[in-house]
C-alpha cells in the first residue's frame, strides 16, 4: 500500500473535479511528481527504484 499521492482538484462551473496523478511510496516520490508538474527538479526519491 502507497501512503502518498498527487491529485488535481479544479472547480469549474461550481463543481469540483478531482483527478489522481499517481500514488507513491514516499514523501520524495510524491513531491518529485509534484515539481515535475510545476517545472521544478527534486533529487530521485525511493520510488524510482521500485
């Protein structure tokens, strides 16, 4: 079981749409994913080797 995850949450028309991007093992892997969607560099976590 993976404790962490990336979601995209958006609300258009009043509604909130919600979209998982992934679920990781660790904190790193989740905020790697995370800068990768902003454009930012984080070292490789534990998930890359899994």
């Amino acid at each position: 079981m993976k404790d962490w995850a990336v979601a995209h949450i958006s609300i258009q028309d009043g509604l909130f749409y919600h979209r998982s991007e992934y679920t990781f093992f660790s904190l790193n892997g989740a905020l790697k994913h995370f800068c990768e969607l902003t454009g930012e560099k984080i070292r490789d976590p534990i998930d890359d080797y899994c």
